[in-house]
C-alpha cells in the first residue's frame, strides 16, 4: 500500500464519517474535520472556491486550478461523503416517518456531547466569549419556538436553505442538517435524497454552491482572527437549539399539506409519562447515551492518533 493510497484512503474514511454526521442533525461534519484534523485544510480549500480561480485557470491552466483548490483533497473527500449520505438516508427516512421520538433521542445524546466537546475548545471564557456564548444560545432558541419561514416544497426555499445549510457544514459545532431541521426543510431533503429526486436535490446543490461562493472567505476569517468567540457563539447555538430534538412530542397544530400529502404539524415537548404512544423511556435513554458515547469514542481516537 503506497504512502499517496493510504492518504486518500483515509480521507475517503473521514468522508464516510462527516458524512453520517451530516445526515444526522446532531453532531457536524466540520467538528468530525476537527476532530480528526483536517479541519483547517478543509476550510482553506473550500475558501479557495472563489472567482480568482478563473484567472488561475485562464492564466496557468486546469492543473494549475485543480492544485490551488487541493481537488484531489476535495474529490477524496467529498466523494466519501456523498457514499455515506445516500447510503443512510433511506434509513433516516424510515425512522421520522416510523419511530421518531427514538431517533430524536439519539441525536439529543450526539447534539448534548457536541455542546461539551466543541465548548472545551474555548480556551478562556472571558466577558466576550460569554456574551457570544449567551447570544447563540438565545437566537437558536427562538428559532426553535417559532414555525418554519415557508414550506420546504417551494424551490426557492430549498435553495436558501442549501446556502444556509452548507455554512454551518463547515462550521465545527453546527450541523448542516440540523439547521435543515430548524427550518424545516429536513424531511423534504431527506426524502429527495432516498427518491433520488432531481429537481430538489440540484436546487439544493445549487444553494450549496451559492453559500460557499459568499460565505466561505467569511467563515475562515472569523475562525482565523476569533475562532475562541465563534466558537462560543457555536456552543451556545447547540445548547439553545435543544428543545428542538426532545424525543417526546405531540401535535397541536396542523400548519400546511406538503404535495406529496405529508402534513406538518405545530409541535409542542411533552413529558414521557404524556406521549402516546408508548415513550420507551428505557431505549431513548440507551440511545441517548450512545450519541453521546459515539462523540466521546471519537474524541479519544483522534487524541490516541
């Protein structure tokens, strides 16, 4: 096995890896790139996808391009997660539409141990990074308490929402399909991935590609002159957004009938001894418990390597 093999081969498993992250809304990809140390050659090859490649690719050529953007990189990457997201979303789908509350339980245990890894990364929490602590908590829970901006069958919405998503992908700390959840565009993506559907699925691409056009550059800056305050801000974010993934919860209000005749609901957090039908408090608890063992098994692989 050549030394160039065994280093592609194991950024096509780091791919498969923020790929089931990024299918999950519970723990991110970005933080699985952080954990496992591509992280920062992550962000600069994607914060290379920008205009001036033109001129690199007019002036030098493809392979002069193809370098300044790390392809190779990008490809091996990306490659692995497309593997894991298609191979796990039919899977996902099975369990919303079936057993919700046990996956929510899951992804409470996935998102819990996200909020004390990403928050150790915060060298010093002083007066700012409190305040950025403080104000992501109270902005994702207020996103979490009202319904969602527009029903996730309309195209310019998937696309927005893409644009969004893919920022918090590269963001250690939020996942991309947790934002999709918040709204509430997740079910309608995850379905099109399972369908295959073409439409949704490039309208999506589409908004990805935009967000990283704009967002990029910005995103590496902030995390290069006050990565420690992003980061807090980030951990706030998690811990704001709970509520939104508490396994047990009942319908109060019917809001909209998606076209394929899925009908989304106004949901309120219940207790387990008021969920119908049975809670299976024991399981959830077990499920929430291995989420939170996953991020921990993961933490102490990267620190063994």
């Amino acid at each position: 096995m050549t030394v160039k093999f065994r280093e592609h081969f194991g950024i096509a498993v780091r791919g498969l890896a923020m790929g089931a992250a990024d299918i999950v809304p519970g723990v991110s990809g970005g933080t699985i790139a952080f954990i496992t140390g591509i992280y920062e050659r992550l962000l600069e090859s994607l914060s290379n996808i920008n205009f001036s490649l033109l001129t690199t690719l007019r002036k030098a050529g493809l392979r002069a391009a193809w370098d300044q953007i790390h392809g190779g990189f990008l490809l091996t990457l990306f490659t692995g997660i497309l593997i894991s997201i298609f191979s796990l979303a039919t899977i996902i789908r099975f369990f919303l539409e079936h057993h919700a509350h046990l996956l929510w339980s899951f992804f409470f245990g996935l998102v819990g141990a996200s909020i004390w890894f990403v928050g150790k990364q915060v060298g010093n929490w002083g007066g700012p990074r409190i305040l950025a602590f403080v104000i992501g908590a109270v902005v994702a829970y207020a996103i979490t308490t009202i319904p969602p901006l527009g029903t996730a069958d309309q195209l310019w919405y998937i696309l927005l929402c893409g644009a969004i998503a893919i920022c918090a992908m590269i963001l250690p700390g939020i996942s991309g399909s947790f934002i999709l959840l918040l709204l509430g565009a997740y079910p309608v993506v995850i379905q099109a991935i399972s369908d295959l559907n073409i439409t949704i699925l490039g309208t999506f691409a589409a908004g990805c590609v935009i967000g990283l056009l704009l967002f990029s550059k910005l995103l590496n800056w902030m995390f290069k002159h006050h990565k420690h305050t992003t980061i807090a801000s980030l951990t706030g974010f998690l811990l704001g957004s709970m509520p939104k993934i508490w396994p047990w919860k009942q319908n109060v209000e019917l809001l909209y009938t998606h076209s394929d005749g899925r009908e989304e609901w106004l949901q309120t957090n219940v207790l387990p001894g008021d969920f119908s039908p049975d809670p299976q408090v024991m399981l959830c608890v077990a499920l929430a418990v291995l989420g939170f063992g996953l991020i921990l098994l993961m933490e102490r692989i990267a620190i063994k390597n």
